[in-house]
C-alpha cells in the first residue's frame, strides 16, 4: 500500500512541478513535511544534478537513500546507492564511503525481489573493493553472479569480467582466463563489441604476465585496431600503456617511452586526473629519472600532483606516484625523502596484493639503502627482491603449466562430451530402430509408387508426343501422295481431253476458241505444277528450286536473287519433295504478309549438312505472336517438315526489320 501512495504521490507532484528548477526542489525537501513528498523531492534533485553538479548529486543521493530505508523502500534506496558507487570511488576518491552506504542497504537486503538490484548492489560494492582489496573484490563479484537472474545477463557477464580483472592483478592467471573467456562469449552472444573488448583486454593482460610477451602484443595489437575502429580512445591508450609495462619488464626502454608517448596522447580531457592517466605519467616520469632527464621528471611529477587526493584516496594512483617520486628523489640525491616514498610504494603494493610491485619495491629499497651506505638493509632488501622474483618465476611458470593445462582439460573434456553425445546418440538409434524402420519403409514405397507414376506419365507424354509427329509427318505424306493423284488427273485426264478438244478447233478454224482453250490448258498446267513439282523428277532438286525462283522472280514484283548450289542425290525423293515445299511455302509467305521489295535466297552444301536461308526487306513479324496464332498454319507447316527432315530451323524477324529464316538439313 505504501509504494501505491509512492506511486501516486509522485504522478501528481509531478504534474504540478514539472518546470521547477533545482532549488525548487531543494526548497521542496527541506520544508515539506509529508515524508513521501520530500522523497519525491530528493528524487527530482538527484535526477537533475546528476550530470551537472555531482557534489549536489552525492549529498542527496545520501539523503534519498537514508529516508527511502526509512520508508522500506529498499529497491529504491538500492538503485541510488549503485548509481552513486561510482561517483564515490572514482570522483570523490572515496571508496570507503561507497561501500558504508552499500552495507547499509544490503543489510535490508531481504525486503529486495528483485534480483537486478541485488546482483548490482554486489557488482557495485566489488567495484568499491577493487581498489581496496581483491579478495573482497572477488567475493563481491562471485555474490553477483550467483544472485542477478536469468533476465541480467549483460550484469553477469560483467561480473565474471571484473572478477576476471581481479583474479588477473592477483596473478592468479588460470581462473583470470576462465573468468575472460565466460565473459567473452557472453558479450559476443549479446552482441555488445565495446566490452568484448574489455574481455578480450583481460586475456591479453594474462598473457603479459604469464610471460607471453609476444603473444600478448600481438594480441594488443589487433585489440588496438578494433579500439580505434569504433572510435574508443580511451581503450587504445589503456593498451598502450599496458604495452609500455611490457617493454619495461623486458627491458626495452626506447619502445617503452614511445608507448608511453602514444598512451598520454590518447587520454581524453575527460580523463585527465584517473588513474589510468597517473600510471602512465608516473611511467614517464620514472623513465626521465632513470634515463637523467631529470627536469622533464620534475615538470611530470608536478603534473601528478595537481591530483594529490585522487592519489591519497586510489591505491594503484598512489603506487605508481610513490615509485616515481622515489625513483626521481634517489635518482637526485634525496636519499631519505627517496626511502619515504619507496616504504610508501611498498606498503600500498602489499595492501592490495600486487606481487611484482612488492618485487619492484624491494629493489629499489635495496638501491636507496646502498646509496645510503646502509649495506646490512640493502642485502636485506635485495633479498627479498629475489625471494620474491624466484616466487614469481615459479607461479609464472606453474601458471604457465597450469594455462596450458586447462587447454589440455578443455580439450580433453571436449573429446569426452563428444564421446558422450555419440554413446547417447547410439542408444538413441537403438531404441528407435524400428520406428525408424518403419517411417523409412513407408517412404521408400511412397517414393517408389510416385517414381513409377512420374516414369508412366513420361512414358505417355513421349508417346503421345511421338504419336502427335507421325500423324503431322502421315498428314503431311497423304497431303502430298494426294497432291500427286489430282495433279497426275489433271494433266492425263484434263489435259488430254484439252489437247484434243484444241486440235479439233484448229481444225474447225475456231481461233477465238483456241485461244481460250491454250489459256485453259495452260493455267491447268500451272495448278498441276503447284500440286506436285514433276520438275524433280525431271530436273533434280537444284534446278527445280531454281526454277521455281525464276517464276517467281518473273511473274510477281518481288526481285529475288539467289546463291544455291548443287544439293541432287543427296535426300530421297519424299526429303526433296519436302525441301522444295519448304522453300515453295517460304517465299510464298514473303509474298503473301511481308510485303517486301526485294529477297535473297542461299543454298550451301556443307560436309554434312545444307544450309537454305531466305532473307527478306519486308515488313517483319513478331516470331511468338505468330507461333501461338491458331490461325498462322505456315510457320506451324514449316516447323513439322523440318521435323520430318530431323533438321534445324531457325527465325530472326522484327516489327519493320525484315525476316531472315535458316534451315539445316542433315545428310
């Protein structure tokens, strides 16, 4: 009921102040008296400082927690105190004071349903640790795994980055990597590239300090690509100063310094004063100490402490401004201020647990002693440096074997989940053999009954296919064998009975008569000569395609020139009847529809077969149009003799181009 006033509430005082200021609302908190109202007020205040004024953002994001505990509004008082984590540990340099205000609300934690702010209020307070402690820091990170839900996905995976982070600054490389590599295929199924990047940054840090130096800048450097593709600077001049570290464990100054150089300009000015850009300002100035550029070590040391409460309140900031200071101090002569800072440098390393820097530390104790002729100390020192060296070595190299260890169980453990699914898989088939059996045998008949009603239905449609073109070849055939009886009745019949009937007129004296009788006989002649061409068994095909060209070309307007060569005794006689039908109802189509001034006509006989081609000026057609016209037989007629001819015929014509038709007969 209390969180439905809450609701209610806030909707209505918010429709009244929706264009109030800042200190409206800060007027509001203070003078109301009606507890939910001055929350809303608190509320209003936070939400408009929050990237404007943090001071005003961090007072009343305290006092917004404490009164929403007061009215058991945990889940609210939980999403403020995640928010302000940040600002406390990296703004304020006050980690401490995050983690108190966190504690105070995870000690409600039982009222909170949500696992969203459960898991965060953990992912935020290791943030807090991470600069404190490590260890704390990983609990933290393993408590917010284990708490967000199956909706808090991206939460988890950074969870398993940060912890990842942590592992990794804690030399423990094997569970760094494990950590990474969860992380990584998280982001990778979300799709999120930028903290892909952030994984794939932590394995490379593994790598560095596994000893796999090359490994590790091959690495950095397609990291450094991507970075600078998709415009993250920030990240670029993290893994240039990462790689700066690299060259200084390997002793290569003159590429550390220009790592540092690229690293420095990088930083943005929003980023001036963090922690990444102290690091790589106090590398530089170590680096001018050491190689005795000493005024540029003290220009850069003077830059850092422009940030002295980010240093006192970061441990990595302080640790790296401690071994700056002191190297350029011994470095100067300043023996004791240069042991102060070095005692400094090694109380911070050991409070966070950075072995290498607790080495590093004892070095240069071991050289300020020496040059403070406090040999007993310095041997001491110097001692431990290598104690210590000789630990790392070892946990280097067992982490070595240990990495690739894990390669080996990983693949191993591949090959045995392999081997299980195909046990699994085994037994699967087994018990479902029969079912199997059956479904595949009703499918094979299924199959079988359709394959044989495709290859009847093939069958029947090249039958009837084949029974359509004899009948069009035995049509054509009957065609001819009855041009051939009426055109023989005409000339034996007919004819004769003419000549007779002529002979007795001239007799007579009847010249008008026989002048009708001569036209008679002669246009007889003519429908004699188109029902069947006598003059190819007289003549031969070359010439009686000659000759019927010469009629044309004689009698009709056309002009016809012709190219034909000697094609006799190559077909039988039914094939030249229907060569000459061809070339007949050819240029018969030209006169009829195509309107043409002027045509050409090609015989060639070629090694195995001949070519006729007859080209017109005409008029052109459209060649489909006319093929699907029920009324245009010629085409159709032309097609089935070059059928019957087992040739080829082929059409290139155009609306007002011409016509050019090609037949290839095979001999």
């Amino acid at each position: 009921m209390k969180k439905l006033y809450l609701l209610l509430f806030t909707f209505l005082f918010s429709l009244g102040c929706f264009s109030q200021d800042v200190s409206y609302y800060i007027k509001a908190s203070d003078t109301t008296s009606n507890a939910v109202m001055r929350l809303i007020a608190l509320d209003s205040v936070v939400s408009k400082t929050r990237k404007t004024n943090p001071d005003l953002f961090i007072e009343f994001s305290q006092k917004y927690i404490t009164l929403a505990k007061e009215l058991d509004s945990i889940s609210a008082a939980a999403k403020k105190a995640m928010n302000l984590q940040d600002l406390l540990t990296n703004y304020k340099n006050d980690p401490k004071r995050a983690l108190t205000i966190i504690n105070s609300v995870l000690a409600e934690k039982y009222k909170l349903k949500d696992s969203f702010y459960l898991g965060g209020l953990y992912l935020k307070r290791g943030g807090a640790h991470f600069g404190l402690d490590l260890k704390e820091a990983i609990k933290d990170y393993t408590l917010a795994i284990e708490n967000f839900g199956q909706n808090d996905s991206i939460y988890v995976a950074d969870a398993y980055l940060f912890r990842g982070q942590a592992y990794s600054s804690m030399g423990k490389f094997v569970p760094a990597g494990e950590n990474f590599d969860i992380a990584y295929k998280i982001f990778e199924a979300l799709k999120d590239y930028e903290y892909m990047a952030h994984a794939q940054q932590g394995t490379i840090t593994m790598f560095s300090m596994n000893g796999f130096f090359d490994k590790a800048k091959a690495e950095r450097e397609k990291l450094i690509a991507k970075m600078e593709d998709l415009g993250l600077k920030e990240y670029v001049a993290t893994e240039q100063y990462n790689q700066a570290l690299d060259y200084k464990r390997v002793n290569n100054s003159k590429e550390q310094y220009r790592s540092l150089l690229k690293a420095v300009s990088n930083i943005s000015l929003e980023s001036k004063g963090s922690t990444l850009h102290i690091g790589v300002l106090s590398s530089l100035a170590a680096y001018y100490s050491t190689h005795e550029h000493y005024e540029k070590a003290a220009e850069t040391l003077k830059e850092i402490e422009t940030y002295k409460e980010k240093i006192e309140n970061d441990s990595y900031a302080k640790l790296m401004y401690s071994d700056a200071k002191a190297t350029y101090l011994d470095k100067t002569g300043r023996h004791i201020l240069a042991l102060n800072f070095a005692n400094k440098k090694l109380e911070t390393a050991i409070k966070i647990g950075y072995n290498e820097e607790i080495m590093d530390a004892h070095l240069l104790l071991s050289e300020i002693y020496e040059n403070l002729n406090d040999y007993k100390a310095s041997l001491a020192n110097k001692k431990l440096y290598l104690t210590k060296k000789d630990s790392l070595f070892n946990a280097s190299s067992a982490n070595s074997l240990a990495y690739y260890q894990t390669l080996y169980e990983t693949e191993k453990k591949e090959h045995e989940l392999i081997s299980k699914n195909t046990n699994i898989q085994l037994l699967e088939k087994d018990n479902d053999a029969f079912r199997k059996f059956i479904i595949l045998c009703g499918i094979a008949i299924v199959l079988t009954f359709v394959l044989i009603q495709l290859y009847r239905n093939q069958l029947h449609l090249k039958k009837k296919k084949t029974l359509q073109e004899e009948f069009s070849q035995e049509l054509l055939a009957s065609q001819e064998n009855e041009r051939r009886r009426i055109s023989k009745d005409l000339h034996d019949g007919l004819g004769q009975q003419l000549l007779v009937l002529k002979n007795k007129l001239i007799t007579s004296g009847n010249t008008e008569a026989k002048k009708m009788v001569d036209a008679t006989i002669e246009e007889v002649r003519t429908i004699s000569r188109d029902l069947h061409p006598f003059q190819l068994q007289e003549l031969g095909i070359t010439k009686a395609i000659e000759h019927t060209i010469t009629q044309i070309d004689e009698n009709t307007s056309l002009f016809i020139s012709y190219e034909i060569e000697n094609i006799d005794n190559l077909f039988t006689p039914d094939q030249e009847v229907n060569i000459y039908r061809i070339v007949q109802e050819s240029l018969s189509n030209t006169l009829k529809h195509a309107n043409a001034e002027a045509s050409k006509v090609s015989v060639k006989k070629m090694a195995d077969q001949v070519i006729i081609s007859i080209r017109d000026n005409g008029q052109g057609f459209e060649f489909s149009e006319k093929l699907k016209n029920i009324k245009s037989l010629g085409l159709k007629t032309l097609m089935e003799r070059t059928k019957f001819l087992k040739g080829h015929m082929k059409v290139q014509s155009k609306k007002q181009d011409g016509t050019f038709i090609e037949f290839q007969f095979p001999y």
